[in-house]
C-alpha cells in the first residue's frame, strides 16, 4: 500500500488529516529525503559544468522543484506539533529532525548553487544552524507540556463567584473529563487549566483573590521548572543568535535580522516607534471603537468578517468545492476567489482552526503555510500558478452547549 503522505506528493494533493497515521511519517520524510539527496548530487554535477546553462529556470526554478517535497512534508509534520501533539508524533519528528535538517541545510550551503546564484545576481545564501533549530523544538514542547502539566480543581462554589456561566460550564466540563463524574455547573467541582479562554476570564470576572492569584502565578511559571524548564534553553538559543550576528559581522541578532529589511538600523526602529505612539494612539481608540459598533451590529462572527474582507479587499471567502480531511472536527476548510478576476477564480485555500484544546494544540494564534504559491510546481496546465494553501489556528474558548447565550470574547482575544 501507498503511503499516504507520499502519495500526497506524488498527487500534488493535500494530506488526509483525519485517517494519517504517525507511522506514516517517518518512512515518507526519509524517502522524501533519499530522493532530494540525489536530485541535489544531480544539479550540483550540472552546474559545476564550465559550458553549464546558467539561467533562473536551470537554477532557481530547479531547486524549487527539489526542495518541495521534503519542505511540504516537514511543514505537515511541524503543523500537526501544534495542533495535534502526542508523544509518538514527538518521537517520529525527533527521530527524522536531524536527517531533515542535514539535507536542508546541505541543499542550502552547496557551493555549486551559491556560485550559481551569484552569476544570477541573487540574495546571499543562508545558513542552517541544526542545534538551534532542535532547542526552538524542545522549547515549544516544554511550554506545552508545562501548561498540560497544571491543573486547579476548585470545590467550595465561593471561588466560582463573577465567572461567566460559559466559564463555569467549560470548568465543570473538564472536570467531568478528569473523572469526576458527577461534576456539575452548579455544584463542582470545577477543574482549571493554563488555557488562556481561562486564564484571562479568571483574571477579569473572578471576585475570588486566592483564584486569581493561583492561576495568576502558575502561568507565570510556565516552563520554568524542572522537568519542562527553558531557562537553560533560552541562555543557549540567546548565545547562540549573538555568535551567529558576530560572525556574521554585526553588533546584535536584531541588526541581523534587519540586514535584508527597510529599515537601517535597530535604533531607528526604535526611534520610529516611539516617535509614532503618540500620534497612533488616538487614531487607534477611534477604530476599536468603530470596530465594536460594527461588530454589534452584525451578529455573526464569521459571516461578519467574511463580509468586510469582501468589501475592504474584493475577495468572497466560502466553504471549498472540494471538502479536504482535517485533524480536528472543529476544523473547517474555506476557499478564496478574487471578485475582480474573470469567473472569480479561486486564489487561495485555508483551514480555519479556531478552538483551544490544551492536551494537544498549543497556546496563541498563528498562520502555517501548508503549500506555497508556486508558478512552477503548478498541477493545472490551465492554472498559471499553484494556489497557496495555509492554516490560520487560535486558541478561542471551546463554546459550550449548555449555555444559552453567545460567546463574548475580549478584545485581546480576537487582535490576532
């Protein structure tokens, strides 16, 4: 049988979310592999011929067509770190993260290509640093078990007083969900958690100090002991980002990370924002409050928004013609079609992940880019281009169908 995520590649196709098993990964990832190690023995032969062909289709276009496959794979596997985590996904992206890196890297530090993309007059090539890569890695995953690991169960209903009654439902809920099964709304106990729906509730509706303060100083104290503690973690990644500026020739990460922006240097970023404060500010309150008497107006979440983009930007989002598997339920998959185009064509996809699920997604707000936007690795010939396809996850409060009335969501919950 085919393994699925291989014949995602061969298809051009995106991955069956719903029925992907994690022993599907590491077989797929090391093939992906096997077969770019040649593909980048193939071009570099090429191009360190004297007579070689040097043009942007022989190089650029070349490497795209190579680096796609392990690229697409490995975004799957980091998404489904985030979204989707267990110990055997864990296990099975440890296991190939060093192999993945390695090619990567090698593909990006080849000499051959450097010197061909100098002929082109192209960017300067990048480096890879593999032991930084695998701390970023062992972060996030130290954040998400930290969180996991804590959890408060409340028994005396006094603790409970000023929480919304949706707070209150998700609390018993989960406790119901830790074993307590005759938890209820009503009379407990209620089980918290570090996720932020909760988090911030308790922080603005509990009367309750003693709650407020627990929950307060144990997300505050997120990875930062033992076994989940990144403290150690941070000093390296913070030594590691400083040697690579300096060998690089700068004074600090940030003024590296401008060298290929806009902007000159970190003081006048600096210099920038401070001086446009002021003068932002007002105009910023003015908006929030146009932004809230429109939303009251509309109703509906979604639908609301979807209008706006339409308006603001000419584009109708809407359910894809062809419904794609996902890793959650919850998980809904749209399309984008620009309005002003001949017979609104459809220009990108996106699945739309909206709700927090504390054992296994972590924590924020965030987009993945599931597949590029390529004029190259098109799969239509009628098609000048392959559409992008992206993921945009939160961490909204789960609704719950006891309660009546609608969710309310804080302005902080919805910036992103």
């Amino acid at each position: 049988m085919v393994n699925p995520l291989t014949r995602c590649l061969e298809d051009y196709s995106l991955p069956p979310f719903a029925t992907l098993r994690v022993s599907d990964i590491v077989p797929a990832v090391r093939a992906a592999i096997a077969e770019m190690a040649l593909d980048v023995n193939a071009i570099e032969d090429d191009l360190s011929d004297p007579d070689a062909d040097i043009s942007w289709a022989t190089v650029m276009d070349r490497l795209e067509i190579i680096d796609d496959p392990v690229n697409r794979l490995w975004r799957i596997v980091i998404h489904l770190s985030s979204v989707a985590d267990s110990p055997e996904l864990r296990l099975a992206q440890s296991e190939v993260q060093a192999e993945v890196l390695t090619i990567q890297s090698r593909r990006a530090q080849s000499v051959p290509v450097f010197r061909a993309m100098q002929r082109l007059r192209a960017s300067r090539g990048f480096h890879e640093d593999l032991t930084a890569e695998q701390q970023s890695n062992r972060f996030d995953s130290n954040v998400l078990d930290s969180t996991n690991a804590f959890s408060y169960l409340v028994h005396d209903k006094a603790e409970m007083d000023g929480l919304p009654d949706a707070i209150v439902a998700l609390t018993a809920n989960n406790a119901v969900a830790a074993g307590h099964d005759l938890a209820t709304a009503t009379q407990g106990p209620w089980k918290f958690t570090l996720d932020w729906s909760l988090y911030w509730a308790v922080q603005r509706y509990a009367t309750s100090r003693r709650l407020r303060e627990t929950i307060y100083l144990a997300n505050q104290a997120i990875a930062s002991a033992a076994p989940f503690d990144n403290a150690p973690i941070m000093q390296q990644m913070i030594q590691l980002r400083r040697d690579r500026a300096q060998l690089l020739g700068f004074e600090s990460y940030a003024a590296l990370g401008l060298e290929d922006k806009m902007a000159p240097s970190v003081s006048a970023v600096q210099d920038l924002i401070d001086g446009m404060r002021n003068k932002f500010r007002p105009l910023g309150e003015a908006e929030v409050a146009d932004v809230s008497a429109y939303a009251a107006s509309q109703g509906a979440v979604l639908d609301g928004l979807f209008e706006f983009v339409a308006r603001l930007f000419g584009l109708r989002i809407e359910a894809a013609d062809t419904p794609q598997e996902t890793w959650h339920p919850d998980v809904q998959y749209y399309q984008i079609r620009a309005l002003d185009q001949p017979g609104t064509p459809v220009i990108s996809q996106f699945y739309l992940d909206l709700y927090e699920r504390g054992d296994e997604k972590k924590a924020g707000a965030w987009i993945e880019v599931m597949v590029g936007r390529s004029s190259v690795l098109r799969t239509d010939d009628k098609a000048h281009v392959r559409i992008p396809v992206f993921a945009l996850m939160f961490n909204f409060a789960t609704p719950v169908s006891v309660v009546s009335r609608p969710g309310i969501e804080a302005c902080r919950s919805i910036h992103s």
